[in-house]
C-alpha cells in the first residue's frame, strides 16, 4: 500500500507564504483564507474533498451500504453532498433524524444507530418510517418492541481491546451472552433480529486493527446461527481514519482490505454495512484560529504557552487525554521551532489542549498571528454547537 506524504515535523508547522502541493489544506481553501478576515475561528470545508473521499472509500467497500455517522459534522451541505452520492445516514437522535428528513434522505436510509434512545423518540422515528434500530440492553429491546413494534433490530457487540486512538469500548456494547439472550428476547417481543454491531474504535490507522473485533463478530455470529438466529446484517460501524500527521494508507486500499477481512470472515452472502464519520469528513475541514498570547511563566522556562482564540469547549474537545493530535501550520513557514503547551482561551483550566506532549511551534510566533489547524471538519463543529449529537441544549425555567 502507498503511504501518504508525512511532514517531517509531525505536530507543526508547514509554510502559508506559497500554497504546498502536498498540504492537508486544498488550493480552494486556502485562497478563501487568504482573502478573508476572521473575527472567530472559522472552520472551512471543502465539499469537493469530501465528495473525494466518499468516493475512493465507497470504492473500497465494494457492496457495503455506507451510513455517514452523522455527528461527526451534522451540516446541511455535508449532509446534502453525501445524499447527492448515494450515502445512507446513521442517526444517533430525534434530532438529526429530522435534520436528515428535512434535507430529503429517504427515512429506510436512516438507521438509529444510538443504543440509548428515549422512547418517544423511538415512536417518532418508527412514525416517520425509519426502521432499523441498534440495542444492547433488555430496558432497550422492551422500548423498542413498545414503539416501534415488529422494527428491525442490530445488536451492538461490545468490543473490549481497541488499538484506536479514540476508542468506543466500554460504554456501548453487551457481551456475547448478553447479546444472545437479546436476541431471543427480541425475538419473543416481536422484533426482526437482523444482525449485529459493533465500533472498532475511532481512529482506526490500520486494517490489521479490525482483526480482534472481527473475530468477536464471527465467534458471536457463529453462537447465534447455533441458537437459532439466521442473521443477515453485519454493521462494522465507524472507525476508518483521517491524516492526523501519521502515515496512512490510502482510503480505498485501506477500506478494500477491510473488505476483505469482513469477506474471509462472513463469506458473501451477509449484507455488510458501515458508518464512517471521521474517515469522510475530518480531512475536508481546516479551522482558521488566532494566537492569543504568548508567553513563558518565567524567563527560564522552556515551554512558551501559546494560547489560541480556540479550546477544549468551542470545538477541539478530541484533544481530551491529547488523543487526537492536531496538526498546526503558521505564516512562519519552517522557521526556527520551540516547544509549546497549547491551551483554549476559556477561563477554565482544564483548557489545555496538548502539555504532555508539547507542540513544535515557530519561535517566531505572537499574539495576532494566524493559525491552522489542520484536518478539523469531524467532531469540532459539532462538539461546539449548542445540541451536540443532535439533543437539544439544556433547558431552564426561572421561577419567582
Ligand atoms: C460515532 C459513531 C460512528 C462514527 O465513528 P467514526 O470513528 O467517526 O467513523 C459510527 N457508528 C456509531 C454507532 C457511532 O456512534
């Protein structure tokens, strides 16, 4: 497999001053940013690259029907690209089942994918015709067979060992005795137990990566046809990676040699489907940021703290435990690096976005400079909007 070009200097720092053949920032993006003044971080999205990337992936997935997992970049535009490309869409709310309603995605193409469901909004999605939906709970089988009777069920699978950068494990999930007992349950309420589900772990940098959860599958796959399940749907869920500074395979080689790991597994006869997020759009977004202060907390310190007008809470939560590792390119070109801990502009002083692992940032930089931060149209706009996953904000009601 080709690997992609890596920058030298993971975590900082390419040249603005000419637009590089090889950056993550497309030429369209970056004539936009040019002509533009920012009073905000402002992320910049091109659809082209995301049209791009569903394509090279649906390439490699072959037959896999592809649901675009809907949190990682809720937009309208993403949403309406993705549509215009044939994607089915996975939902992990009422709200944004509406939002992809209202943008004219079939209801059969969305899937609730989100094992936690209120059930009203179960009865609401089964009202507008959406009928399949993701369990890992009895209370969940209940409220399903309750509001959306006779619906067509996946059951999630929980996945103990991720090697993901950004691992699901632990709160989704059942084990495989609990899924089968799900699955005699489901049927006895009525339900079509269709199939089985699981997440790999976002930020999935190799197919070998998928091999422990795909032998989870089959083993549970292989239980249920002995109990008396004749599933037909396979759900890999999401996972597939995005350009972060290490290398990568290509998308399409990367998908198809999953592809074929499902294939070796399952055979051609189950209905395979995935739900990228990250994987389809991360890389078609840059947010434009500005550095706020710099500054050493003595003069002998060696780290500078560089403070952007963007943080944990306005869009860059994945920097939470540094698990995603963003990458930053500045006006300073390669100029002369130093180390530096990168924190939010929040009065909050869990607002550090990287400290363990300190950033190359040019020595050059002040207050007022322009940054990029590279590879952000996944989980930033939506992290920072006010109904994050498609829940709407908390209420209040004032008394008195
Ligand atoms: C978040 C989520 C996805 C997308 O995961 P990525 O790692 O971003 O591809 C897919 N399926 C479900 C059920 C999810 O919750």
């Amino acid at each position: 497999m080709r690997m992609r070009h890596v920058s030298a200097l993971t975590g900082s720092v390419a040249l603005f001053d000419a637009h590089p053949q090889d950056s993550a920032v497309s030429a369209r993006q970056d004539a936009f940013i040019r002509s533009r003044d920012f009073d905000r971080p402002t992320m910049i999205f091109d659809l082209d690259m995301l049209r791009g990337k569903y394509r090279a992936l649906a390439g490699g997935l072959g037959d896999a029907s592809i649901h675009y997992a809907v949190k990682a970049n809720p937009a309208p535009e993403v949403i309406g690209a993705l549509l215009a490309e044939g994607a089915h869409f996975d939902a992990a709310s009422r709200g944004e089942i509406d939002l992809c309603l209202s943008l004219g995605v079939a209801p059969e193409h969305i899937a609730f994918g989100n094992t936690i469901k209120r059930a009203a909004d179960i009865a609401h999605a089964h009202s507008v015709g959406v009928r399949q939906f993701a369990a890992d709970a009895e209370e969940e089988i209940y409220k399903i067979a309750e509001n959306a009777p006779g619906a067509r069920v996946i059951l999630r699978m929980l996945v103990t060992a991720s090697e993901a950068d950004w691992p699901l494990t632990r709160k989704f999930g059942c084990s495989h005795r609990e899924a089968l007992r799900l699955m005699d349950l489901g049927r006895a309420v009525g339900l079509d137990v269709a199939g089985i589900s699981f997440h790999a772990g976002s930020q999935m940098r190799e197919p070998a990566m998928w091999a422990g959860a795909l032998d989870g599958a089959l083993a549970l796959w292989e239980e249920a046809r002995d109990a008396g399940h004749a599933l037909r749907v396979l759900n890999i869920g999401g996972g597939f990676p995005a350009f972060y500074g290490d290398p990568l395979p290509e998308t399409r080689a990367y998908a198809a040699e999953v592809m074929r790991m499902v294939r070796a597994r399952f055979g051609t006869e189950v209905s395979v489907m995935a739900e990228p997020g990250r994987g389809l759009v991360a890389e078609a977004g840059v947010i434009v940021a500005e550095v706020l202060l710099v500054s050493r907390k003595d003069d002998d310190d060696l780290h500078r703290w560089v403070f952007l007008d963007i943080g944990k809470f306005s869009g860059l939560a994945e920097t939470m435990d540094e698990a995603i590792r963003y990458q930053f390119e500045t006006r300073h070109g390669d100029a002369e690096t130093g180390p530096c801990i990168l924190a939010g502009p929040s009065c909050d002083s869990a607002d550090v976005l990287y400290e363990k692992r300190p950033v190359q940032l040019p020595l050059a930089l002040r207050s007022g400079d322009r940054i990029r931060v590279l590879c952000t149209g996944a989980y930033t706009t939506s992290y920072s909007s006010v109904g994050f996953n498609g829940f709407p904000p908390l209420d209040s009601v004032f008394l008195g």
